[in-house]
C-alpha cells in the first residue's frame, strides 16, 4: 500500500506539472505572468491527478498487462 500511495503521489505530480505547463502555454503563450498561471493551474490539478492516479491505477496497471500479454 505505501508503495501504491508513493508512485500515485509521484506519478501525478509528474504528469500534472508538464500538462498544467502544457495547457497553460497552449492557451496564454509566452505571458510575462506565465509562471504564476502555470502553479495555479498546477495546484489545482495535483491533488485531483492524485486521487485519479491512486484510484484507477491498479486497473489500468492489471489492464496493460492483459493488453501486453495480446501484443
């Protein structure tokens, strides 16, 4: 289990900081405040992308395997 909270906290941490930069460049460009954006959009993701990360991991995790295990 602490493995599992662990690679949540870490996986969405990953993903939400470059798709929050990603989609806040997408939208603003080059903004003199594009950092300050960016964390906003960015603590709002995170804790959201955690919960999404712990809860559907395993599933997806069992459900590459059966897709890999087919390729």
């Amino acid at each position: 289990m602490k493995h599992r909270v662990i690679f949540a906290l870490l996986m969405s941490f990953t993903l939400s900081l470059f798709m929050s930069a990603w989609i806040t460049f997408v939208n603003i460009g080059v903004h003199p405040d594009f950092a300050s954006f960016w964390m906003h959009a960015w603590v709002l993701a995170w804790p959201v992308a955690g919960v999404i990360s712990f809860i559907a991991g395993p599933f997806l995790h069992a459900f590459a395997h059966k897709l890999a295990a087919k390729v």
